[in-house]
C-alpha cells in the first residue's frame, strides 16, 4: 500500500495501560496474543496474534499521553503527510498532545491530537518505501466514536481523513442516530452522540475485537480479572457484542458471529422431542385397546345373524312342508276321483248270463 492510499486507514493499535506486562497479562489469557519486548525501543510491548502482529503497548508513567489520553486504546489513522495533517487539525479546531516522532526502521512518523471535544487520536505517516504502511489484518473488527456533539466530530475528522457517513441507523433516546462512516462503499466505524451514563474517563474511541464466541470472551475477561460493563446482545447484521473493562481499567469491546450462550440451549433441547418420540411408540399398542373393543362387537353381530339364519330356514322348510301337504291333498283327491270313475264304469258294464 503506497502513502497516497493510507488516507484514512486504521493502522495501528496501542494499548496505554499502568500493568508493566500489558500483552502478556490479560490479553493473553482472553485473547492468546503473545508478548514480546520491541528490539527498536525499549519499554514498548509488541502484542502478536495468530496471524501477525495485533499492535502495541506503552506503559503509561508521568507524560503528555497520560494527562490528555489516560488508559486506553489508542488508534492510528493513517495520512501521506503528517505535516500538512497537522495543519489542517489546528485550522479546524484540534491539537497536538504528542509532538511528530520518527520511528525506528523500517521508520515513518507519528503524531497524537485531540479533537476539538477531546476524543484523541493517532495519525500516522508511513515511509516514503510503504515498508511501515498497510492496513492491519488484525483482530479490531470496528471503531466507535462517542462525542457530545457527534455531527460536528465527523466533520473536523472528514478535514483530516476523508471520512465520509455512509449510512445512518435511529438509536432514539439521548443517542438519536447511529452513524456509520467510511470511505466510499468501505465502512470503517461508527459515531453516536455520548449519552450522559458514560464515565469521564471512558474513551471517545473504542476498539472492537473480533472473538469466535462473545460469550467465551465475556467470561475469560471475568476470569482474568476484568469487568462486564454492558451485553452481550445483538445488534442489527446478526452479530453479537459485549462492553468490557480489562483488568487494568481499559475499555474495550468484543464482537462476534455468535453467542455461545444460545448453542448449548439448542443442543439440549435436541434429544427431547426423540425422547417423546420413542415413548409415545411404546406406549401406541395401549392406544389401539380401545379399537379392539370394536373389533370383539363386529363377530359378536355376525354370530346374531348366525343365531337368526335357522329361523329363515325353518320358514323355507315350513312354505316346503305346507307345498308337500298340498301336493299330497290333491294326489288324495285325485285318486278318490279315479276310484269313483271306475265304480261307475262298473256300473255301466253289463254282466254277463250265467
């Protein structure tokens, strides 16, 4: 990345802090960074993560930094020219509270300002070789601006950086709207107007963290000696974040694709609905008794009919007895008529003379 195109980049990330192990303490119990002194400078603590450096940390004793900026997390913007940067703060208002300081190799400058609410801030001129340039891959996910007026903020950093909002979310109450700011479709933060709750010495800039599982976080920042200001709780894309307080009075912030909370209740509800399954199979042959009942009513109807068939029988054997005592009645007749027919051929017959 050249020095034109590190306009209004976040570059770096320095933990100011009163604990001597800053990286090697609390963030490496809640975040497994590692520490290491920096070979360029003595008392500085570069903090290392998985997939690189994640950025720095300065012990704060009796200086500028600790008067104006006090524990916290202090971000660095990147411009192309920290001179004429520092111009453009003082004619809108700002001022500088860590005068131009030239790093060691691989070099570039630094300077540290505080806006003219006094939100303080980094920026950051990498070498002309772009050596120490180059946006971070790191874990800080977002950055937060909380200003009493929050409007007039984001317009004296659009003068130094660029930014512009990008979009606009409604919060209501004493917070109004959320504004979300960037450079050209790029979001790269966000500002709210500071409600009232906050403590003084909350930080006008808050760093977010990305963590796999917010709820994990939250609970190794407790266990590690930290406090749990505000959440976890959702906010509008799906993704959850909590407000914490390192060990050391910093604030920070984490943010995650999910809750660990929520999983586990899932999980458990799972095996209930095969539990219920399995017993209402059991218990289904119970369910089909009363059917049975029906079924020892159907031969109990086809026995009544059994019962009743003999009946028509005897009725048909009966209309037979009564046809054959006809048929016998005029056999009877019909022979008695024969009988009389030849008595009275007999009697027309004559006899013959003896």
């Amino acid at each position: 990345m050249s020095s034109s195109d590190v306009l209004g980049q976040f570059l770096w990330h320095e933990l100011l802090t009163s604990d001597p192990e800053a990286g090697g303490g609390f963030y490496s119990k809640v975040f497994g960074w590692k520490a290491q002194p920096w070979d360029a400078e003595s008392g500085y603590t570069m903090l290392g993560g998985e997939r690189g450096p994640v950025g720095g940390a300065r012990v704060l004793g009796k200086d500028l930094l600790a008067d104006t900026v006090g524990p916290s997390w202090l971000t660095y913007v990147g411009v192309p020219d920290l001179t004429a940067a520092l111009e453009t703060v003082a004619a809108n208002g700002g001022k500088v509270v860590h005068p131009v300081t030239a790093l060691p190799d691989p070099g570039g400058r630094y300077a540290v300002i505080n806006d003219p609410q006094g939100g303080a801030i980094g920026l950051f001129e990498p070498p002309a070789s772009g050596g120490g340039g180059g946006q971070m891959a790191g874990p800080m996910a977002w950055h937060e601006l909380s200003a009493d007026d929050v409007e007039g903020a984001l317009a004296f950093y659009k003068e130094i950086f660029g930014w512009e909002v990008v979009a606009t979310h409604p919060m209501g109450g004493e917070v109004g709207d959320y504004y979300i700011f960037g450079i050209g479709t790029t979001q790269l933060g966000g500002g709210f107007k500071r409600p009232k709750h906050l403590p003084p010495t909350w930080p006008h800039w808050l760093v977010y963290l990305s963590v796999p599982d917010v709820t994990a976080a939250v609970a190794a920042a407790q266990a590690a000696g930290g406090t749990l200001l505000q959440g976890p709780h959702q906010v509008p894309g799906g993704h959850w974040i909590a407000q914490i307080v390192d060990s050391h009075g910093v604030p920070i912030a984490v943010h995650g694709a999910k809750l660990g909370a929520v999983q586990p209740k899932k999980a458990a509800v799972k095996p209930k609905p095969k539990v219920k399954t399995k017993a209402a199979a059991k218990a289904a042959p119970a369910k089909k008794a009363p059917p049975a009942k029906k079924a020892k009513t159907k031969p109990a109807t086809k026995a009544a009919k059994k019962k009743s068939a003999p009946k028509a029988k005897v009725v048909v054997k009966g209309k037979k007895a009564k046809g054959k005592a006809k048929s016998k009645s005029k056999q009877a007749k019909t022979a008695s008529r024969a009988k009389a027919a030849v008595r009275s051929v007999k009697r027309k017959v004559p006899r013959r003379a003896k």
